[in-house]
C-alpha cells in the first residue's frame, strides 16, 4: 500500500478493514451473545487461551501448586477466534473482554480479576509467593509494569503489521521492529547484570516477561526470529532456557494452548493427571 491516507473528518467503522482478525473487532463493548461460563470444583476459575498473556496466569498457578501452595484451579478454554470472549458470562467478568479473567471463589464471596498483571499480583499477594524480597519490590513492581506497557508493541504493533495486515507496509513494520529491538536490547543489557528481573529471585515479573520476550528470542513470535536477529540477544537467551527448563513452566505453557503439537496441547485443565491423560494427542487417539 503505497498511496497516501487522508483520514475523513469523523471515522467511521468498516469491518472489511481489519486483517486477519476483523470479524472480531469493533469500536464498541459489550456482549454480542449469551454465553454462560462453566464453573469448576477449584478455588480458582480461570477463562482463558494459551497466548502469551493466557500463558503468564498458568504459568504461575502451576508454580504455585509447585511450592505447595493450595491453588488448584480450572482452566476453561476461551476461543477468542470464534468471540467466545463476547458471550455475556465473559464480559461479566471481564468488560474489556480480554483474555485472560480469573474468579477466585476461594472465599465468602466470589472476585473477578481482569488483566494478566493484575492477576498475577493478586494471586502473588494472596499466597505472598514470588513477588522477591521487600527491599526489591519496587523493582519487580517497575518491571511488571514495564511489561505491560511495551508488550503491545511487540504484540498489536510489531505482531499485527509484520504477521497479520492485509498488505505489508514499510513504515509501521519499520517504526514497530526498532522499538522491539530496542525493548531487547532493554532486556539484554539489564539481564547481563542480573539472573533474573530482580537479582537472584524469580518473581511474577520474570513470569510476565517471558511468555512475550522469552518466546521471542526462542525465534517462536510471527516466525520473525531471522528479521529481528533475535540470536544476538545472548543474555536474554540465557534467562529465557533458564525459565523454560522449569516444569511449572513447560506445564502452565500447555494449558489452553491450541496450537502447536498435539501433545503440547491441553485445551482445559481440571486436575494435574490432565497433562498426562488430556493432552490433543491422547484425546485424538481415543
């Protein structure tokens, strides 16, 4: 796409204009459909999808179980291919209708927890679990955030142009790899001087970062891992092996995943025997 844009006066939506995922999108909130959620036995009701901000919230319920924490919990499968996240049981719980949402019925009353970030702090603070030493919680709480914030340029930007537009334009792929090269190069220089995000403690930050920026440099984001060069990052090279040789991790990357192979697939999770027994390849031979 070559010519020049000039935006109308006022914009108005059109739904062919989308990409790859514009049946989905639109400029409003709100349910499209009844759709009630399942609830499990668990504690924890989580509604999700294997993308890397599903990822992040197992990966963390499967190191809590890890430690010996009671944080049992069900993994319901929210297709957001097919708008399950539009169905009226998701947007009660989640009005910005974003994957993933949690409801803790671990006590009297049940909560609702939307945004990965906040559900990873929730159930950190609950469990007071790999949220690092007091005297370096500002500096997990800067990464975190710092998480949140860069991600959707590696994602919605960089993701969407590069991968998922309807034609290839030079300007945004270009304006969206600098800035993730420079959030690597980010990484790479403070992880030279640290094991993990904050010093020697793995905490939620190293658990937010890495289903983003680990499986970047594992060359596994929009099969770009030759155009960002992605072996130069040594250091996060480094971190990101460490993180994924933990079972709680390779555990937590399977649930509600559903691509990939078959036998790195769980599509729900509702008891630890699921990983053994429930994965696409056992139900598939079946």
């Amino acid at each position: 796409m070559t010519e020049e844009y000039t935006p109308p006066k006022t914009w108005t939506w059109d739904s062919e204009n989308g990409g790859r995922w514009g049946s989905l999108n639109r400029p409003i909130a709100g349910a499209t459909h009844e759709q009630a959620l399942p609830v499990g036995k668990h504690p924890f009701q989580l509604y999700s999808q294997g993308t890397p901000n599903g990822v992040k919230v197992t990966i963390l319920l499967e190191e809590l179980l890890a430690a010996g924490f009671d944080a049992e919990y069900d993994a319901w499968l929210i297709r957001i291919g097919n708008g399950d996240q539009f169905g009226s049981g998701f947007v009660a719980i989640n009005p910005n209708s974003k994957i993933p949402a949690l409801v803790d019925r671990s006590g009297p009353a049940p909560i609702r927890v939307f945004e990965s970030g906040a559900i990873l702090m929730h159930l950190a603070e609950k469990f007071d679990a790999f949220l690092g030493p007091r005297e370096k919680r500002a500096e997990m709480l800067s990464w975190l955030f710092w998480q949140m914030g860069s991600a959707p340029y590696l994602g919605g930007g960089f993701g969407h142009f590069y991968a998922y537009a309807p034609t290839k334009m030079k300007y945004p792929i270009d304006r969206y790899t600098m800035e993730v090269k420079r959030q690597l190069d980010v990484l790479d220089r403070h992880l030279a001087q640290s094991r993990f995000m904050t010093g020697a403690d793995y905490t939620i930050a190293d658990m937010a970062i890495w289903p983003w920026y680990g499986r970047t440099v594992h060359g596994q984001s929009y099969d770009a891992g030759v155009f960002l060069d992605v072996g130069s990052y040594k250091n996060v090279i480094r971190w990101a092996d460490e993180i994924l040789d933990r079972p709680a991790v390779q555990r937590g990357r399977m649930v509600n995943r559903t691509s990939g192979e078959p036998h790195e697939q769980l599509w729900e999770r509702h008891d630890a025997s699921d990983f053994d027994t429930k994965t696409q390849d056992k139900v598939a031979a079946e």
